[in-house]
C-alpha cells in the first residue's frame, strides 16, 4: 500500500495528457463565438457529460460517501428531484432561449426586462462564482494533501505549501487548455475527466469487495436500513420536518428548486446547453445528465454503504477520524495497493479541473458578451475580441488561484462554509427572476429587480435565523422574489391609477 513512484507517473502522465488533449480538441478559434459558444455544433451528448462532470466536484467524490456511511441512501431523493427540475427546465427555460438565439444565460433577462436586469444577474453569477469556486479550489487541494502526506510522500511540515502547489498546478494546467481551446476544449475535456474520476470510484469499489469477509448479501442483510432510499416523515412536527433536508418532499421539491436554478440561470452550466445546435438536442443533454447523476450518486452512496460494511459499523472515533469526509480517504490512504493510488488522485484532480475549466471559461463569457461587447458594439476585430477574451480567462483564473490561497492561510472554517453555501444566497434570487421573466408579461424590470433583491434577503434571513434544511433554501428564495416582484406590480399600478385619478379629478 502506498505512493509509488509508478502512481507519481500516472499522475503526471494524466495532467500532461489532458493538457495535450484538450489543446487539440479544442480546434481552431477564430471568433468570440467559436471561443465561447463552440460554433454550436458540439453533439449533445458530450454535452451531456460535461454538464455532469462540472457539477461534480472533489467534494462529491469525498463527501457522499461519508455521507452514506453516516446515515443511508435518502440523499438519492435530492437527485430524483434534480431530474424533475431539469425537465422543467428543458421545457420552460430552453424554448425562451432558443427563441432569443442568445449568447448567455444573462441575454433573456435583457430582452424580457432590460439592460440592468441582465448586468445585475450577471454580475451576481460572477461574484457567487468567484467565491464559491475559488473556495471550491481550495477544498479540493485538502483531500489531496491528507492523501499524499498518509502516504508518506510529504513531510508532515508541508501544510500551506502543499495546498497551495496542489492549486497552482491544477490551476495551471487547466488554465493552459481553456485559454487556447475554450468551451470546446472544457467540454471535450469534461467527457473524458468523467471517465477518469468515475473510474477512480469503480477501482475503490473492486478493493473494498475483495476485501470483505464473506458475501455481499449476507453482509448487508444486518444493515439492510443503509439501503433505505425514501423518508416519508409524515409523523414528525412541521419543525422537524422542514429542519430535516433528507425528506421525500424535501428532497423532490427541493431538488427540482435547486436545479432549475443551477441548470436553467447559472453560466456555468446554461453556456454548455447553448453550445448545441437545436432546441430538442439541448433537452437531450440535460434530461440526459439528470438520469447519469442519479447513477452517479448512487455509486458514491454505494461506496459509502460499503465502507460501513467493510469497517463493521465502527464509529468515526473508532476510526480515528473527526469528520465523515475523512472515512474514504482512510481507507484510500490504508487500503489501495500501489498502482490504483495515482488513477485515485487523477480521479480527484479530474473532478476538480472539469469544474474550474468551466468557471473560469463561463466567467470570462459573462464579462465579454454582458458587459464588454455590448458596450463598445464591432469595434474591434473578431481576433482581437478573442484575444481578450481569453486574457480575460487568464484574469478570471488568477482570481480563482487568489480565493483558494486567501482561504488557506485565512485559518477560518467559517468562511469556508459561508463561501461554500453563497450560492443558496443568491439562487433563489435568481430562480426568481427568471421566474417572473417567463410566467408574465406583467411584471417590469424595476418589479424583477426589486423582486431578486428580496428573495436574496429573505434567502440571508433563512441561512443565519432559522434551523430550515439546505434543500428548502432555493425554493423560499425564489417564492419570496416571485411574491416581492408582483406585489411591487401591483402597488405600482394602484400608485399609476391613483394619480389618473387625481390629474382627471383636477
């Protein structure tokens, strides 16, 4: 067991080669449209994968199975709900956007309400991105240090710098591929990190299994609660209820609220749909990513679910761990043999690079095309738009580098975890508006805006007052900016009626 100098080689050999590849994927670039939209002829089903694989994160591939190990298989309700929330989508939001043959998520908000409605969602994306990635970087060079040093290959004194060459040299490498190749580059790559990091999961499975003491089934008989996948929870007081994120009703309504906000308003993921040629191939890709998420899932629960057979229910004291997130790189660090180690740790580093090539590629989309170009129109030539744009890629991945270093040496787990759950801030905001932008005709950019601002307080309220599960936190945002944006309508009209009425009593 251990750290060989043969899993050092798969390591390199991986960083160089899906450097390599996603250089020659992605093509010849002659224009901001190429660079960012892929010529919009990239099949859907690459597509398909890559939205997964942005959404899956070093975090996944620790966390759901500690999770699975703690409690059981009722996180799967969240991805059922994910499902349903992405076929709202596909049928909702998509047709709109294909309609308006828009550049970004962003570009809808301008032609239903107006320029500030657009820069305002936009901006907002870039500020919850920068954040929430930046601190997503960092969280991905632990796991990774835990595992190099409980190997041996680290002395125990390199504690910040090991984070901060671990971030460096993802940062870079990926940055070397989105810089030159762009969004066909980040989503040729994603369809091959998937592979990558899944077959990481899948080579855990095989040791875990040879190592069991006797048949699967007659092991799992004992604790045949692990393998529960749905909870009611009917019985419990409206308190407990809603303060619980495991529920069905949480998980499906949920689920859905989170991802038609993550899948229907976030750049990161909307700028891979607008990269496929028609409307029926983009409902394809997302219906499609919500089905491999499910398996997915289940597949890190599964481990998770393993792993508690494997060390017989041992607590995590017994265990020697504090956190749950440490019980699968114990056993990584203890258990795999030489030679499966470096497929593990490509696997994490595949996981972390599909996630920050797409950050870095769609911030730099939401500046050129909301705010750049709009301004200054076709006064410059496609190759200098290029040009800038991916110096402006280069900038977006220096400020991801930043956050992640600021967070190392910030000392602060409070910080980590306000930066890890900025988003449930701001989604429902977002959700909101979009909302309110496709339900009705009625409703005007000052009533959006007003709208989006509410739901994000109210979302503020939620995260420090109350003892709401996380899963309810998109769907309170978004009611609270649709309730917020018609109220403003209608006051606002009542407000216009009165002065008719004062002007014709004059």
């Amino acid at each position: 067991m251990g750290f060989s100098s043969a899993d050092a080689f798969i390591v390199v050999a991986y960083l160089v080669a899906i450097a390599v590849f996603g250089i020659y994927s992605g093509g010849k670039q002659s224009s901001v449209h190429d660079y960012f939209l892929g010529g919009k002829n990239i099949p859907w089903w690459a597509v398909c994968f890559s939205v997964v694989a942005t959404e899956t994160s070093t975090l996944t591939f620790i966390s759901i199975p500690g999770l699975a190990y703690l409690t059981n298989l009722n996180f799967l309700q969240v991805t059922f709900g994910y499902l349903i929330g992405r076929i709202i989508v596909s049928f909702v939001f998509l047709p709109a956007y294909a309609r308006g043959e828009l550049e970004t998520a962003y570009a809808f908000l301008e032609h239903r309400f107006g320029t500030k409605a657009r820069r305002t969602a936009s901006a907002t994306f870039m500020g919850t991105r920068l954040v929430a990635d930046g601190v997503r970087l960092f969280a991905t060079a632990i796991p990774l240090a835990v595992l190099l040093k409980g190997w041996g290959s680290l002395p125990t004194s390199a504690n910040e710098e090991i984070y901060v060459i671990a971030i460096v040299v993802m940062a870079a490498v990926t940055l070397l591929y989105t810089f030159i190749g762009g969004v066909r580059a980040v989503i040729w790559t994603d369809v091959v990190q998937m592979f990558i990091y899944l077959g990481g999961a899948a080579a855990a499975i095989g040791v875990i299994l040879s190592g069991l003491p006797g048949n699967l089934g007659d092991l799992l008989e004992p604790v045949s609660g692990k393998l529960s996948v749905f909870n009611l929870s009917f019985d419990k007081p409206m308190s407990e209820f809603f303060s619980s994120p495991y529920t069905l009703m949480a998980g499906l309504g949920g689920g859905a609220f989170l991802s038609m906000a993550s899948h229907g308003t976030d750049q990161l993921i909307v700028q891979r749909l607008l990269t496929v040629r028609s409307l029926r191939d983009r409902q394809k890709a997302l219906i499609g990513s919500g089905a491999i998420v499910i398996i997915q899932f289940a597949l890190f629960l599964f481990i998770g679910v393993l792993l508690y057979v494997y060390y017989g229910g041992a607590s995590l004291e017994q265990l020697g761990v504090v956190k749950a997130d440490e019980v699968f790189p114990k056993f990584i660090i203890e258990r795999i043999p030489s030679g499966l180690s470096g497929l593990i740790i490509a696997g994490l580093l595949a996981a972390a690079m599909s996630t920050l090539s797409g950050s870095v590629n769609s911030l730099a989309s939401a500046v050129m095309l909301d705010f750049y170009k709009p301004r200054v129109g076709d006064r410059s030539s496609p190759r200098k738009y290029l040009a800038l744009s991916r110096t402006i890629s280069a900038v977006w991945a220096v400020l991801l580098v930043g956050v992640a270093v600021f967070f190392i040496y910030s000392g602060s787990k409070v910080l980590v975890e306000i930066a890890l759950g900025v988003a449930s801030f701001t989604y429902g905001g977002l959700l909101g508006m979009f909302l309110l932008g496709a339900m009705t005709k009625k409703i005007s950019e000052g009533d959006a805006i007003l709208g989006f601002a509410c739901g994000i307080t109210a979302m503020i309220a939620v995260v420090i007052f109350s003892k709401v599960g996380w899963t309810w936190y998109t769907a309170i945002g978004s009611a609270a900016a649709i309730t917020a944006g018609w109220i403003s309508y209608r006051l606002r009209g009542r407000l216009a009626g009165s002065k008719r009425n004062q002007v014709s009593g004059f």
